[in-house]
C-alpha cells in the first residue's frame, strides 16, 4: 500500500495531456532551453512562522526570534509552479548575455573574512570561489532578480515572477510542520543541506556560528540537486545560498508594507556559511534590494493558468 499515492499519480501524469499534466502536482517541465526546471507544487494551506518552544531550542535571539511570529495561517486555492533548484550559473548567464546587464561589484570573502563592500572585478561568473555552472548564481541582487523573472516573461510568454513570502516558506515546509522538512533534528541537517559546516568552519576561523557538528561536504557551494529534495519535490530551499523574495520587509510577517520605496526585501533560506538556526523555513531576514553577495541567489516562480 505504500506505493498506492505515487503509483496512481504516475498514472494520471502518463494520462494525462501536457498542459493538464503541467498542472498536478508533482509534475516536472521546463518551457525553453536555459530556463529553470519547475516543480508543480499543490495547493494547499501551511502555518507560517515558528513557535517560542522552536526558537528557544535553537538557541535565537529574542530580537532575531521576533521576525519569525505571530505564526498565521495562509491557504493557496491554486497550484503554482517552483523554480525546482537556485536559477544556476549557467541559466543567469544566457540572462546576461542576452540583455547585457551590468553585474559589476559583489560582496565576498576575501582570505577569510568578508569584504567591508562590494569589490570591484567580482560577479556572478566570480565570487571568491570556484563554481560549476549547475551552482547556484551568486552575486545577484533583487533588481537583477526581477529583471531576470521579467526577461524569462518576455522570452516565454508565461507569467514568472519571484515568490512571495508566504508563498517561499509553503514550498519550503513541503507540507510539514517541524522545524525543517526532515524533522527537528539538527544532526541530520549535513545530509539534507549545505550549510556553514565544519568543512566552512575551516576556512572561516573567526566565525564562531558555525555549525561543528557535522560536515556537508562543502566549504562554499554545492551543485543544485546533491541534497534530497524536499516533500513537494524542492532542492536547497534550505542553504547552498539566500533567496531573494518579493516582498519588503516587515519586522512583523505578513504585515502591510510601510509607503514609500522598500529599505529592504526579504530573504529567505539561510546559505552556506550559516549555522544550523538559520536554516530553517520561519526564518527570514532583510538585505537593502541593491546588495549582491556571493551567499545571495534565488529561485523562480511562474503561475498557472
């Protein structure tokens, strides 16, 4: 009986046509060469935030802690499709070559210590360390994040744009309500994501929040897809590198953004020089929407008729 669910949705996707079978859940396509592959994920409800019981055990800070409540509940009545993996090295440069942005001046680290700015002579295609084309895109701030939904727009004729919020940490629960996808259990955190480990504790002596219980593989990076994906099918929604998000800000989640121009956007995921708290789907921070650092990448969102 355990194969029942996945057996019978293997036969509604044979069954079905394409532009029904983009629409279960679970289903896989891409539209175009040198665009992300998308995940069908369903529709749904999920309670955002974490309780005072979940942030004490992971030892936050009240003032860091507070980001992340009052928890809410948000239902989505439609499917939406998910970046399945970070947009990669290679499908932002086709990007780039096409529109000829420029990427100049990233934040990175720098004989192990980050940079007091963006350094001049560093990009996407170098961020203080090597990368393959199927690692994360690096060193792309919220403009370009968005020039990037927008170009992917125009080149497809379907609707992308960056996910919201609440729309990030749904995909990211996968369907489930402990700390992280897997469970509650920081041990098994190296199997699951690429976070600031000891293999990062190495090179990066003088942060003392990393992670020494465990050691991913990786001091920086790691190709999308080497970790399992989560529940609804996912890689990475948890580390290997900071996503960018729609939304401004807020201390408060959920709440109405405040006038003006945005001060920050929301990122949300946690990278790999993190310790084990901050990958975690409730947690979510603010960077000014002009920042490129080499932990800052995202994924994509495209809507469904």
């Amino acid at each position: 009986m355990t194969n029942f669910v996945p057996l019978v949705m293997l036969a509604l996707l044979s069954a079905a046509p394409a532009s029904a079978r983009e629409r279960l859940p679970g289903a896989t396509f891409r539209e175009a060469r040198d665009t992300p592959q998308l995940v069908v994920v369903p529709a749904g409800h999920v309670m955002l935030g974490s309780t005072e019981a979940e942030t004490k055990r992971e030892g936050r800070p009240a003032a860091v802690a507070a980001f992340e409540r009052p928890q809410r509940e948000v239902a989505f009545e439609r499917p939406f499709a998910v970046g399945k993996f970070h947009v990669t090295r290679r499908e932002f440069a086709a990007f780039v070559r096409a529109t000829k942005r420029p990427m100049h001046g990233c934040v990175v680290v720098i004989d192990g210590k980050w940079s007091d700015g963006p350094q001049p002579g560093f990009d996407y295609r170098h961020v203080g360390h090597v990368q393959r084309d199927d690692e994360p895109a690096l060193c792309v701030n919220w403009d370009d994040a968005n020039a990037y939904v927008a170009w992917l727009s125009a080149k497809t004729g379907a609707r992308y744009r960056l996910l919201s919020e609440a729309e990030w940490e749904y995909a990211a629960r996968g369907g489930t309500t402990t700390a992280r996808w897997w469970g509650d259990d920081v041990a098994a955190l190296c199997t699951h994501a690429n976070g600031g480990d000891r293999n990062y504790a190495a090179t990066m002596p003088a942060d003392k929040g990393a992670n020494l219980g465990c050691s991913d593989g990786f001091a920086r990076t790691s190709p999308v897809g080497h970790f399992p994906p989560n529940p609804f099918g996912l890689y990475d929604m948890l580390g290997n590198a900071w996503q960018w998000v729609a939304d401004c800000f807020t201390p408060v989640p959920g709440a109405p953004a405040p006038p003006g121009p945005c001060a920050g956007r929301s990122i949300r995921g946690g990278s790999w020089h993190n310790g084990a708290a901050s990958l975690r789907p409730a947690v979510r921070f603010s960077l000014p929407p002009t920042m490129r650092s080499s932990s800052l990448g995202f994924r994509v969102m495209r809507e469904l008729p």
